[in-house]
C-alpha cells in the first residue's frame, strides 16, 4: 500500500519561505508523475507543481519563479517543494501526489499558513 506523509508547514510572513517534504513508501510500480497540490478554504483543489517521468517539469503560473520542486530518486522517492517569497494568497493545505502503475495516490496533506 502507498504511503505519503508530508510534513513542513507552518505559519510563516509574507516574503518568507518554507520546504515542504514528502516521504514515500509502499511504491512497486514505475512512478510516472510526482506533484504538490493545494486547496485554500472554499477553493477546489490546484495544481502548485509537477515532475513528471524523464525529469520535466510544470508550475502553477502563480507560483512560477517562486517555488521549485525536486525528487529523491532513490527507491524510497521523497518530493520537495521549496517555496520562497511566500504571499498570503499562497496559504492552503498542500497535498503531496504520487502516480505509479495503475495508481494516484495522496498524502494527507500540510497546512501552509502566510501572514501580512
């Protein structure tokens, strides 16, 4: 069974940063895609950033010269997501997600709080 845990939230001014990480385990199949997404109160859930197979990656428009993911590729993969000169818009839940083989799975997710 896959396993996410994400853990690096926190509450944080504006202009300051933070780095979300995301530990995996119970991962047998090829990853295709790794990626952190975000669901502020009273929003659907959106795409922050994404690594997919091969090493491309793909950024929110919003977040784009600001925030910067990366993978550990060792069996036990970990993501990251360094987030620099955080804004309050930024504050939401962050979801860490993983698809491999047949499967998408989430993490349980990190609050991710900015103050003015």
């Amino acid at each position: 069974q896959v396993q996410l845990v994400e853990s690096g939230g926190g509450l944080v001014q504006a202009g300051g940063s933070l780095r979300l990480s995301c530990v995996t385990s119970g991962i047998i199949f090829s990853i295709r895609a790794v990626g952190w997404y975000r669901q502020a109160p009273g929003k659907q859930r959106e795409l922050v950033a994404t690594i997919i197979s091969g090493g491309n990656t793909n950024y929110a428009d919003s977040v784009k010269g600001r925030f910067t993911i990366s993978r550990d590729n060792a069996k036990n993969t970990a993501v990251y997501l360094q987030m620099n000169s955080l804004k309050p818009e930024d504050t939401a839940v962050y979801y860490c997600n993983v698809i491999s083989g047949p499967y998408n799975s989430w993490g349980q997710g990190t609050q991710v709080t900015v103050s003015s």
